[in-house]
C-alpha cells in the first residue's frame, strides 16, 4: 500500500506544483505590479520631501536677500519679485504691509485686510492678518469694527484667541469701560495656552485699573 500511497502523494504535489505555477503565470503580474507601486511610491515620497525642502530653503534665502536692502521701498521691490505659492503668499503679503508702514501707511492697513480675507491663504495667515491690522490702524478704524473682527479672533480654539483678547481689553478701555476691560483680563489669565509674557501684561494693567489679578 505505500507505493500506491507515495505514487498518489507525489501526483497530488505535482498538481499542486502545477497549480501553483498557472497562479503565477497568471497573477503574477499583480504582485510584480504592487512591488512597483510600493517602491516607487516610497521614492517619490522622499523625492517630494526632498522638493518641499528645497523650496523652503530657496524661499527663506529670497526673503533674507530681501530684508537686507536698506531702503524699505526697495525691501518691499525685492519682495514683489519673489515667487510664490500657497502659504508663502501669506508670508509676503504680512512682511510687504509691515515695510509699508513707513511710506504709506494707508496702503499698510489695506494690504493686510486684503490678506485678512484672502481665501488663498490658510487661516492661520488670514487671522494674524485681521490681527495685526486691528493692531496697526487703532483709531483710525472705528472701534465697532474692530470689536467685531476681534470678537470673531476670540473665539475658543483660534490661534491668536489670547492676544484677541487682549486687544479687546484695550477696546473696552479705550470706551471707558473699565471694569469690561478688568473682566476680560481675568479671563485671560484663566486660559491655558498664555504666554508668561502676556500674563505679566495683562496682570500689570489690571492692577493699574484697580484690579486685583488674583480673583480669577
């Protein structure tokens, strides 16, 4: 009986071999195909990496090259002829307003509300923007309108909740509304993500408006 045995084992694994072989003839090609894709994803991922790097490094080089001029004027020319894409515009538009304070300060204020709703940008460059025009214009803005823009930069999870917050302390105050202004403060100094420098501020004005910084 073994050999009879042995002989059916044998031609079973020879089907078996067989089998296996037309699998492969036929479907091989989808493995070879994934091996492909797997590769050569992973070489094109590091060839973007590689890419976004260079191109970071090459945009930070231009902005430098075009902070070293003397004049602002020629500061803002060099940076109008750099190119640009996505969050980079954000960085051009915040840092041209700025070197236009000096020469046009109309035009300053307006460069950054344009960036403030520009929907090319991300919103974290859109709300520092609305920030630092807030910021910038003062009084030449009425308060009604920055009241709203802070309010919209206040609110929880924004970037810039708390330094919003203490704009809108300065508001309250600049309209006389004294003890608004202390309120605000008291909660400012309850959030989390204060900086130890803008907790010593806001701490210092309360006591200067008659608060006690402690009572939060």
């Amino acid at each position: 009986m073994s050999n009879p045995d042995s002989f059916i084992d044998e031609v079973t694994e020879e089907l078996r071999r067989d089998r296996m072989t037309g699998y492969l003839r036929r479907y091989g090609w989808i493995a070879v195909l994934a091996v492909v894709l797997i590769v050569g994803g992973a070489a094109w991922n590091e060839w973007r990496k590689a890419s976004d790097r260079a191109s970071a490094q090459a945009f930070g080089d231009a902005i430098l090259a075009a902070l070293e001029n003397d004049a602002p004027a020629d500061r803002i020319q060099a940076m109008g002829q750099i190119d640009t894409s996505g969050p980079q515009n954000g960085v051009v538009s915040l840092l041209g307003a700025g070197e236009m304070f000096e020469s046009d300060r109309p035009a300053a204020l307006a460069a950054l509300r344009a960036a403030s709703e520009d929907d090319a940008l991300t919103d974290a460059y859109r709300q520092l923007a609305a920030l630092k025009y807030v910021i910038a214009a003062g009084s030449d803005v009425p308060a009604a309108e920055r009241e709203t823009i802070l309010a919209g930069l206040s609110q929880p999870g924004r970037p810039f909740r708390p330094l919003a917050l203490e704009q809108t302390a300065l508001l309250q105050l600049e309209q006389g509304n004294t003890e608004r202004s202390i309120e605000i403060l008291t909660d400012l100094l309850s959030q989390s993500d204060v900086s130890d420098t803008l907790a010593r501020r806001a701490s210092q004005l309360i006591i200067a408006l008659g608060g006690d910084p402690a009572a939060n």
